[in-house]
DNA sequence: CAGCTGACAGATTTCAATATCTGTCAGCTG
DNA sequence: CAGCTGACAGATATTGAAATCTGTCAGCTG
C-alpha cells in the first residue's frame, strides 16, 4: 500500500483490524501490522505507546460504531415505547448480524472488551444513557411510569442481556430466539407500562 | 480409607468431586480419583464407562442438588407473589453463595456444565418448571396475568439470567448487585401482576 | 466367578530449548 | 530535524521429545 503517505493513528488502526480479522486476537502481533503497513514495528510505538493502547483504540473504535448506529433511534419521532422496542430490537439486531457475519471478528472483539474493562464500561454507560433517555421522554409524555428513569434503563438493559451479551452469542442462531425475545420484551414493557 | 468397604458409583463421585475440588477441572484426572479411593483407575471404568460420562454424573448431582434446594420453595404455602419473589431470590443467594465460598469449584462446575450440555439442558428445564408452576398458580389466584405461564416463565428466566447465570458471578460481588436485581425483580413482576 | 489389577497402545499433556515478540533508543535519512 | 529504522534486552510463545493419561482386557484373587 501506498508507502508514500504518512503513517497517522487512522491508518494503524485499520491495519491492525485487517490483522485482527486474519490472525484473531491471540496472534496478532504488532509486527504483523507493521508488515500490512510496510513500516519497521517502531513506527507504530510513536503513534500508540503499547501493544494493549493500540488494541483498546481499536475497541473503542468497534464499540463507537455500534453506538451511533443506535443514536438514531433515540432521536427519532416517534412514541417512546415504539422507539423503545426498536431500540432494544435494533440492539440484538446489529449484535446478532455481527456475531453471525465475521464470527472470528468477533471472538476477536469479545477477547479485547475483555481485556480492557475501562473502554467496554464507557460504552455501557453509553448505551444506558441512550434508553435512559427515552424511557424519560416515556415518563414525561405519561406512557411509562417509573420512580427513576435511569435505574429503570439499567434494569431495561440487563433484562434484555441475553440478547445482547455477547457471551450468549452462540445462541442466537437457535430457532426459538426470536420468540424468546418478544417474550422478554413484552414482559418488560409491560412493567414499564403507565 | 476404609479400603474394606465394597466401590460404589456413589463412593467414586464423592472422590471425583474431592479431586475436582483440590486439582481444578484441567488436571483432574481418572487416576487421581483411583488413587484417592485406594484401587486401580482400571476399577473405575467398571463403574463409568468414560472420563466424560464421569464428569457427566458429577455435574447432574451438582445441578441436582440446586434443584432440591429451590423446589421447597415452590410448595410453600404463601402467595404466588411472595413465592416468585424468594424463589429468584433464593437462586441468586444460592449460586452466590457457591461461587463466593469455594470460587475454585465453582469455576470447575461452569467448565462441566459447558462440556455437556444435556445435563445442563435438563437442568434449564428443570428450573423453569419449577418457575412455570409459580406463575401458574399465580394466574390462577388472579394475581398475575399471562397467555401462557410457561412462556412468562421462560421470559422471567432469561430477564434474571445477569443474577443466577455463572457467566456473570464475578459480577456478584460488586456493591451495587443488590440494588440491580431488585430493579429488574420490580419491573418483571410489575409486567407479570394483574 | 464377580470384582479387581496392572500392563499396554494410542492420545494428550508437560517441559525445556528455541524462536518470536514487545518496547526502547541511538542513529540514519530525506 | 521530524519521522523512521533496526539492533537489542527481557518477556512471551512455539515446538517437539519425554512423561502422563485414557480406555481395554487378559488374567489374578478371595
């Protein structure tokens, strides 16, 4: 590639997925993507002090796209318990396509979420900040009834965890799963219920 | 000991749960057990046929006894309310308590349970029967209210699964937990009641 | 002769030597 | 002289030979 243009962070980063997605997590190496790039391995220490700094930017990256995917539903106008169910179906959505999609990529991400609980707790925080806020439009519009919106969106959020964990991953492929899901969603709604 | 005695299954299990406790899954070995127990490890193939079909019987009592425990709880003669309420509580207490006590066999049971998923299956099954009974009578006392009991029993499982599901033990001992599994026991049985 | 032993073949695990990787830095290059 | 290289020390991973384990079975023993 291009050995004329400058290394930047971006170009690491999207040197070291190709490499995640080739080797998965327990052997790439950062001379691996050092190769891919065409550079001697000391140029990517200038740009991210470690090996483990250079995979918790990758993470976040992985984690911020799944993020603004979701962002869209919050803003959209619509009734909260319609944008909630969309939400929480969009959630298991994007999750299940991406574990079933590049299923060694993901093994991938789930070790490096692991690994560096800091980035992958920013995100929960994220993601119960976004139901957070439409189960308080829910409140403020009459349709919900909680005593706190946010503990409501965590307990929202684990409730549903089967279907986003990605420990469960291996299940969703099972036939069941949606009707399993409707399930738990129908329960939970009606909790929330005014 | 008592090398006298006659070798029973029951004698071999209650060795093989002493070599897992000691050894851990990974280096528990057929001629451990043999050698706790003072015969050949040629014995205990006459006894079970294969390491696994060993392994095997040691989870289903592991899991058996889970079982007993809860069923008691299910036959108390209070209201469905209050039984569904101890009875989630009563499976979190207990599976807390297991891995808390002794983290080592815990973590040796989670590894059983993965390798065969029949026994665990049955075990699944078992509880959320045990859950679908409750609810039942719930229904039927006309405090609760679902098209299908065992559907709403799956559903309350699987909401709950953060609190009971070994993935997540190392999650049990952070200080917030009690708070968080009272938020999602309120909002599963806010969607169950009438 | 029912129940146990222990030697055995093939599969799996351990261990130590060898190779590779991480992270640093003095010096090269355009 | 900003940005990169490549040699290096210590840490980590790989490899293959040796040790151990699984599962069988002919024969021993009480």
């Amino acid at each position: 590639m291009a050995t004329t243009e400058i290394l930047t962070a971006e170009r690491i980063l999207e040197a070291t997925e190709e490499v995640l997605r080739r080797h998965g997590p327990a052997k790439a190496t950062v001379v691996d993507v050092a190769r891919v790039l065409g550079v001697s391995h000391g140029s990517v220490y200038r740009h991210f002090r470690t090996k483990a700094a250079l995979r918790e930017a990758v993470t976040k990256r992985w984690l911020d796209r799944t993020s603004e995917e979701l962002a869209g539903i919050v803003a959209a106008d619509r009734d909260p318990e319609a944008r909630l169910r969309d939400w929480l179906a969009a959630l298991f959505a994007a999750k299940r396509r991406k574990a079933g999609d590049d299923p060694e990529l993901f093994a991938t991400y789930r070790v490096l979420a692991g690994e560096n609980g800091e980035a992958t707790g920013r995100h929960l925080a994220d993601l119960t900040g976004q139901l957070t806020e439409i189960v308080r439009a829910g409140v403020d519009a009459g349709v919900f009834t909680t005593a706190d919106p946010a503990t409501a969106a965590r307990a929202l959020f684990h409730a549903t965890g089967r279907f986003h964990d990605p420990v469960y991953a291996p299940e969703w492929e099972q036939p069941g799963i949606d009707a399993e899901f409707e399930a738990v969603m129908d329960l939970v709604l009606r909790g929330l219920r005014a």
